[in-house]
C-alpha cells in the first residue's frame, strides 16, 4: 500500500545524466501523506527484505546493527519533533498516548506476530493504518475486524464449535466463555469481564460506523477512533494473552 504513493506519480527509476533522481522530485512534489507513506515503505524494505540478506562475505559489517541503529534514528527524529509516529514492527503507527503505545499496542502487535494470528495483525495493522491516514470510520472497523478475528482464531485453535459466517461478537464471547476459556479462578469476574468486552469495542463500532449516514455526511473525531483502537489492541491482548497461558499449561 505504501508503494502506490510512490508509483502513482510515476517515481521510482532514477532520471538520466547527472540531474536529481526522481526520488528527490517525489520528495520535493508529494503531500505529508505521501511522504509518510514512502518513509514507511522504504523502512518496511530495510527492515523485512534486506534485514534477511546475509551475503558471503560480511567484512565483520553489522548489518543488523545498522538497521536497528536506522529505525531508532528515524524513532528520535519523530519524538523530537513531537509528530506523534513512531516505526514499531515494521509500520509507522500513530502514537496519541505513549503509556497505552506501550503497553497495549506494541505488545499487542509482537503477540499476535509470535502466536500465529496473522489475521487479526494484519487488520489491526490496517487499523492503525487508515487511523494515520485520518480514515476514522474504517480504521474503527479495521478494529473491530481484528477483535472479531481474534476470536475466532481462538476458537479453531482451541477446537470450539462456531459459526463462522453467523456468530457475532457477542456470541464468540459466550462460546469462549462456556468452553471454559477463562482462568476458572476467575469465575467471579467473569460477568464484568464479559460485559467490558461486550459494551467496549463492538458498541463503538456499531454506534458510530456500523450503519449507512443517509444525506448528513458523518464526521468521527479522532477522541472516538483512539479510543476504538486502544480497546481493540487491549481486549486482543487480553485474549491472545489468555491463549498463550493456556497453551504453555497444557
């Protein structure tokens, strides 16, 4: 996705003779998007592609240490300036809260990676996504997706029984719950730990984006999309959480 900025307007090869590439002229010619859109691109290709390069001869270069050095420069430019993005598990993400960033999203993103969700990562990565790109109304959806999504990956990994096609949130909630999902020694919480994820992120979507607009177009203020996101990345991790304690005690 970030490859369209780029391509779109016809940048990519550098120009004949001696003059400036045409990276330069996309740099000099493209909108903040854009931009942010070709820094992100060029740091994914750093950090997936030409991290795994491992050439014959390495001439004692620390290529790994040279990447990482990279994308913390890039992390300090960002903070200095306060812009508010900061290059986590190979994508730029918005970072409106630096506690709830470190504490739900980026573990978040690293659980799902290491416990095989990739679903669910990929839509909470577009979440964040259209998020920084100021699509409020899809990246609640992209949200609520991966919430879904975790659920039901839960379900396939755990051999519980569901509807793939019909079961709604609220019933992956009670699936996991009658299956016993749940520590047993939180049986008394188990009614308000339901309840929160019942009432947090699936009302949020479907008050305020689930429904067509009719003629008033609807504006969603970004307090109501971070607030969407973080409930997402801190009920995912809850749950994947749950998952994986579960795994390591069998």
């Amino acid at each position: 996705m970030q490859r369209k900025g780029i391509e779109r307007h016809g940048y990519g090869k550098l120009q004949n003779g001696y003059g400036k590439s045409s990276i330069e002229e996309y740099f000099k010619d493209c909108d903040d998007i854009d931009f942010l859109d070709a820094i992100d691109y060029f740091f994914y290709l750093i950090d997936k592609k030409i991290r795994t390069i491992k050439p014959e001869y390495q001439y004692d270069y620390d290529a790994d240490g040279a990447i990482n050095a990279a994308i913390a420069e890039l992390n300090y430019r960002f903070k200095q300036h306060n812009l508010g993005y900061e290059f986590a598990n190979s994508q730029i993400i918005t970072i409106d809260s630096t506690f709830l960033h470190k504490t739900a999203v980026k573990p978040t993103l690293k659980l799902l990676f290491e416990e095989g969700f990739e679903g669910s990562e990929d839509e909470i990565r577009n979440a964040y996504e259209r998020r920084r790109k100021g699509d409020n109304k899809n990246a609640i959806l992209e949200a609520g997706k991966a919430f879904e999504s975790t659920m039901k990956i839960i379900c396939d990994k755990q051999g519980y029984a569901y509807d793939k096609n019909k079961d709604t949130v609220q019933k992956l909630i009670t699936i996991l719950e009658n299956n016993g999902f749940y520590p047993s020694y939180k049986n008394a919480h188990l009614t308000s730990i339901r309840t929160t994820l019942e009432t947090g992120l699936p009302v949020v979507r479907n008050k305020v984006v689930g429904h067509g607009q009719g003629n008033q177009i609807i504006t969603i203020p970004d307090e109501y999309t971070d607030y969407a996101l973080h409930l997402a990345a801190t009920n995912i991790l809850f749950l994947v959480r749950l998952y994986r304690n579960k795994k390591q005690n069998l």
